[in-house]
C-alpha cells in the first residue's frame, strides 16, 4: 500500500515540459490510477468472495432427514419429524426425539429439535479447511440457515474437538449459540445448570492451551 502511494503522489516537474508532453503525462497518469484502483478493487473482491460464497453454498446445500414419522403442512411449510430423527444438511448434523423443519419465501431453512426423554438433542459440524469438530448436547438445537447460526438452550455444552476425539475446548451453560460461519459461540448462565457445586448456575469453561509443534533445530 506504501508503494501504490508513493506511485499516485509522485509528480514530475511540470516546468520543464512542452504543453503536449504534459497532457501525455497527464493521460499516462490516469491510466496508471486507473489500473491501480482496479487492481485494488479486484483485491478487494477477493478477500469479500470466500465468505459471500461459503454463506451460498451453506444456504442452497441439502437439507436431509431421516425419522419414523413425518407430518408436513404445505401451505405454512412446516413438517414435523418424530423418532430417531437425524437431520443433515452439508457437514451439519442435528439428531433428536423430534424435528420441526420449516422454509421461509426465501427459501431459507430452519430446523429445531427437542428431546423428550433423557436423552439430549445433538448437534454436530465440521470446521472448513481444518480437522477439528464442533459438537454440543441440549434439550432444545435450533438451527438458523438465514444467519447460519445454532442455538442450544437448556442443559447445553458445546465442544471443541480435533479429529472427533481430543477436546480441545468445552463450554456448559443453559443457552449457548455458536455461529457456523464465524465459528464464534457464546454462552449464558441459567437455573436448569445449578447444582451443589453451582448453586446459580454460572457458566463454565475449560479453555485447554495451545501446544505448538516443536521443530526440530537444523543440523
């Protein structure tokens, strides 16, 4: 960036040039500012494009479910999923008791489920471009494909994982959100998580340190 404005400040002595060499010099000018700015723009583009296009292959992907039973209300685009239900959709995957899935005029798709006995709502996707998991447990996952974001209320934990079995970070609290395109979670305190060693029912974290890799010294 130092250098692009050191090439549009620079300006050659304009009196020691015929009328014609300073309109050329003028023209040659232009051009080169011209190119420059779209050589920012094309720049810029491509830092804007990743994200732009990760968000619209997210929003037309698939939506898969697999379940016992299934009841669909066609004019308000809700169907009601029931036992064993396994929703996926790309490299997430939401498992519960029961899923209702619905579709906005945008074509838009949200997805919630809810346990109904012991056992917690899952929900699971892989991070792009690197192998580590984000997986969490709750009673009620909801699913957001607008803002592609995830939120998992009551008696929540999300995780970190490498490789689908090192816990890298783990998170508990009663709801916690985690956005799958920024991969940024957040997590609020809650009764249904108080206990005998949590009477209020505070959020906890176990934050687990990086380790870099040691590189052997040159010979």
């Amino acid at each position: 960036m130092i250098f692009i404005n050191l090439i549009l400040n620079h300006q050659t002595p304009t009196h020691i040039l015929h009328p014609k060499q300073y309109k050329a010099m003028n023209r040659a000018s232009s051009a080169y500012k011209s190119i420059i700015a779209s050589l920012i723009g094309l720049l810029l583009l491509a830092l804007v494009l990743p994200t732009a296009h990760a968000s619209h292959i997210a929003h037309d992907q698939t939506l898969n479910i697999e379940a016992d039973q299934m009841t669909y209300d066609v004019l308000s685009q809700l169907a009601v999923f029931t036992g064993h239900v396994i929703v996926t959709k790309g490299e997430i995957l939401i498992r519960a008791d029961r899923i209702d899935v619905r579709q906005d005029p945008q074509r838009y798709q949200y997805a919630t489920g809810i346990s109904t006995d012991n056992r917690l709502s899952y929900f699971r996707k892989k991070r792009d471009s690197i192998d580590e998991y984000i997986e969490g447990n709750a009673v009620c996952i909801h699913y957001d494909g607008k803002q592609n974001l995830t939120t998992l209320t009551t008696h929540a934990a999300i995780r970190r994982l490498h490789g689908m079995s090192q816990v890298l970070d783990e998170v508990h609290g009663s709801v916690i959100t985690y956005n799958c395109q920024t991969n940024f979670y957040t997590a609020q305190s809650g009764k249904d998580i108080a206990g005998p060693g949590n009477p209020s029912g505070r959020v906890h974290a176990m934050l687990i340190p990086r380790i870099e890799k040691q590189h052997a010294p040159p010979f």
